[in-house]
C-alpha cells in the first residue's frame, strides 16, 4: 500500500468514528436522556411551573420542578394537603408528563 493510500484509510476511519460516537451521544439510556428527550423534558418543565404560577392558591409555595423522560417530579413546601394535591393534578393535566412523583411536603 501506498503512504497516501493508508493516509486516505485512516482518515476514513476517523471520519466513520467520529459519526459514530457522535450518534452514540444522542442516544438515550435509562440514566441518561437523549438531546431531544432533554428539550422535552426542559419544555414540560416550563408548562407544569407556568400551570403551577397561574394557580392562584399556589402562586407563592415554594415548589420545585424536575422532569426527566416525561416524568415530573414536584418537591419542596406548601401550606395544605390539598394545595399538594392542587399540584400534582395541575402538573397530570400538562401535556407530555406521564407520571408525576409528588414529594410536596406540607408544612
């Protein structure tokens, strides 16, 4: 083989490794959400606290919004169970969540 031969061979390579791991990195696994699940999940994230805002009995509780592969969980204080529950149905009721861990504690 010729130098210029093996040169066009690695780069060739290199290019064909480079696409793979690139694509490897897009994909998701169960600890990690692929580049679109995490776009996803951060608009999901803005709908249930914007739904959360809008709630007038809600507006100022201190809660906490985290969504990963379109589950949502919601933590931190409010003042009634039924300002928890509040939540959790408001944070159901948003397009995209699939389930919602409700860690609310109240206070």
């Amino acid at each position: 083989m010729t130098t210029s031969h093996t040169l066009r061979m690695l780069a060739a390579a290199a290019a064909l490794l480079a696409v793979t791991g690139g694509l490897a990195a897009c994909s998701s696994t169960p600890r990690q959400e692929s580049t679109g699940e995490y776009v996803d999940s951060a608009a999901i994230t803005t709908k249930v606290k914007t739904a959360i805002l809008n709630e007038p009995s809600l507006k100022s509780m201190q809660i906490s919004v985290e969504t990963f592969k379109d589950s949502v969980q919601l933590s931190g204080f409010v003042d009634s169970s039924a300002n928890r529950s509040k939540a959790g149905e408001l944070a159901r009721n948003v397009e995209g969540v699939k389930s919602v861990k409700n860690d609310l504690v109240v206070k």
